[in-house]
C-alpha cells in the first residue's frame, strides 16, 4: 500500500496548468483517482475541450479556488507485487518446407487458385486492392494479385502438414458470399486464414467527380498476416506476422503450436460450458420445486381462507336455526305445521353442514374408515374362500 499526499493549493495549480492525464502518470495513479481527488478538495477542474481551444490560442477564463475546510488529502494507492508475467513459448519451431513453384498443389488450394483467376478481371471482387474467393468452398485468402503466387504456397504448405499430423483441412461458405477455412481436429474447428496489409494514401478528391473533399486508395504492400481463431465468428484471436528479419514462411511451425494451444483451449471451453449447462438444468429443476412448493403453499393457504369464511358463515347459520327452533317451541302449531317446521330445520341444517369444513373433514376421515373396513372384510371373505389348502396364503 502506497500513500499519496496532496495540497489543495498545489494540485489546483497542477491540474490549470497540465492535462489530467498527464497529471495522473505524474502522480502514479489513473485519471478517475485524480479527479476523485479533486472532488473531495472541491477544486475545479476543466472542461472537456478545455485544451483543444489553449492550444488553438483561445483564451480561456478559470475559475477562482473557493474557500474549503480541507486543506490536503492522503490517497492510499495498493499495488500488487504478485503479478505473474505471461511465459514465454519455449517450444521448438519445427522448419515446414514451403514450395517454390505451383505444382502438385493441394486440390483444396488448386481449386482456390483457378478460382481467383478466373475472376481476377472482375471488379466487384477486389476490396481495398485486394482479391479474395466468394461463394464457395474455398479457401480464406485475402491478398492482391501480385501475392496471390505466395499465399497459395503458404496455403499448401499448412495444408499438407495439417495431413501429416492428422488435421482435416476443410473449407466452407458461409453467411452471402464469404468464405473461410479451417483444421477440423478432435471435433473442433480452428479457423486460419492469410491476410494482406494495405497503405492508404490520401489525395485530395476531384470537386467534379466526388462529393467528399478526399479520395482514399489502398495499395498492398506485400506484408502477410496469418489469422487463427477457434470461434466461428471469425476475429484475430492469434496472429503470425511477416517481419524485418523472418517472413511467415520461416514461422509455420509457430503457427502448429499456437493451434494446438488453441485445440486445448476450445476443448477446455467447451468443457467448462457443459458443466455450466448441467448446473443450469439443476438449478432450473430446483427453481421448479421451489415454484410448485410455493404455488402448493398458495393453495393450501387460499384453502384455508376459504375454509374460514365458510366456517363462520355456517356457524351464524347454525345460530340462525337455534333461534328459529327456540321461537318454534314457543308457538302453538298443529300436527301439520310441526312437520313442515321439522322439514325446514332438517333443510337447513344440511345446507350448513354443507358450509361447514369442519363436517366435510369429518365425513371425509369416516368414508375413508368405512372404505379401508370394507376392503379389510372383503380380504377376510377371500382368505376364508380359499381355505387353509391355497398355496398362497400359509398357516399361522
């Protein structure tokens, strides 16, 4: 842990007179510190494009330091001296031979080749002043004419020492009319291609023939570019570029390593994805349980509210005919009128018990009682019809 002191007073003056950035690395810290720092001492800071107009020699007002009760400010920076440098590849390059002239091509790179000369001469298949297969199964080469030659001896040189280590070459059209190839090794798929970089050269566009005022051109410059990636959504995950002192041709065992890095590396992700997608599944099943146990909670809960309601409802019913009942013996009735009285209280006290949960609980215990009796003495009766000789039942 590193402690930085700063004064008010001081970093106002060092923060008017130096760019934030600049400031930053001075002070060892990143520019969000910074003006962290200068938020809690309550001094101003510039505007964006507070820089842009002093250097185009605009004067710029700034505002006054206000009084504040923080003089200084301590910021504690931690610093990790635990970091471990990426280690260096150690591996043996192994020297692949590269061809000299076009003969005994592979036929994956022979039908490439005969591809892009025939449409060489076609305008909409240049990009940027480069030339590249559309619309087939090809192979993923992006160069000019001139390089052509030496992409596809690069291109066969891969491929047949794919071969060798037992890699499936294989080329295929995607999306329109794009291409891409790649080795096919242990189910994955690693994506190559050759690549060629361009200068751009500015020139002013003619006012008649353009309605931007410059014109770009791009103009290969011969540096080759080999791209390996294991995702289909193909991006420069791994690089081989020609340099001062070493073309790509002298780096080809280079590029095998880095594919079996990357053969590794899919077969780990691809692993690791397997394992995220079982312990999806469990949890999904367990989010299943939790929603059937709190939607088996709910109706046990709605139930009982229910049960409660109609509870009380059947009891106000019950003391409803009581006192029917109790006016009844206060009256004088004939024969007749007691019957039909009699019939009315019977109605309406099957209505209540209806209502009742407490009764329909209770009838619902005694029917399953009376049936578990009678399946009882129904066994009973079987057992005596068989007699003590039956196989099937054995004497006591």
């Amino acid at each position: 842990m590193e402690k930085i002191h700063f004064q008010r007073n001081q970093l106002y003056e060092q923060i008017w007179s130096t760019s934030t950035i600049r400031l930053a690395k001075q002070y060892g810290i990143s520019p969000f510190q910074l003006n962290r720092v200068c938020k809690v001492l309550n001094i101003p800071t510039p505007k964006v494009g507070h820089w842009a107009k002093i250097y185009a020699g605009k004067k710029v007002k700034r505002p006054p330091l206000k009084p504040f009760d923080k003089t200084s400010y301590v910021l504690e920076t931690y610093t990790s001296t635990n970091v471990s440098k990426p280690k260096k590849d150690t591996r043996e390059e192994k020297i692949i031979p590269v061809r000299k002239q076009l003969r005994g091509l592979h036929p994956l790179v022979l039908s490439t080749y005969q591809h892009i000369k025939q449409k060489e001469n076609e305008r909409y298949h240049y990009h940027c002043g480069r030339i590249k297969p559309f619309g087939g199964n090809y192979l993923d080469v992006n160069v000019s004419p001139s390089g052509l030659r030496r992409a596809m001896l690069i291109m066969d040189a891969i491929i047949k020492e794919g071969l060798r280590r037992g890699y499936g070459p294989k080329a295929e059209r995607y999306d329109y009319k794009g291409v891409r190839s790649y080795f096919e090794i242990q189910e994955e798929k690693i994506y190559f291609r050759i690549f060629e970089y361009s200068n751009i050269i500015k020139r002013k566009a003619d006012s008649q023939s353009s309605y931007r005022q410059f014109e770009y051109e791009y103009v290969p410059n011969g540096i080759f570019k080999l791209s390996l990636c294991h995702n289909a959504y193909f991006y420069d995950e791994k690089t081989i570029t020609d340099s001062k002192s070493r073309l790509v041709e002298s780096k080809l065992g280079r590029f095998f390593n880095i594919v079996e890095d990357l053969v590794h590396l899919s077969i780990q992700e691809r692993k690791e994805y397997e394992i995220k997608r079982i312990r999806e599944q469990e949890e999904a099943v367990l989010r299943e349980k939790a929603w059937l146990l709190r939607e088996a909670e709910e109706k046990r809960l709605k139930s009982l509210e229910e049960h409660s309601v109609a509870y009380t409802k059947s009891q106000f019913i019950y003391q409803f005919i009581d006192e029917v009942e109790r006016q009844k013996n206060q009256l004088s009735l004939d024969a007749y009128e007691k019957v039909h009285f009699d019939e009315w209280l019977f109605w309406a006290r099957k209505h209540a018990d209806s209502l009742n949960p407490l009764k329909q609980t209770l009838n619902q215990i005694l029917e399953s009682i009376s049936e578990k009796k009678n399946q009882c003495q129904l066994e009973l009766l079987n057992s005596k019809k068989l007699g003590p000789s039956s196989p099937d039942i054995t004497e006591p």
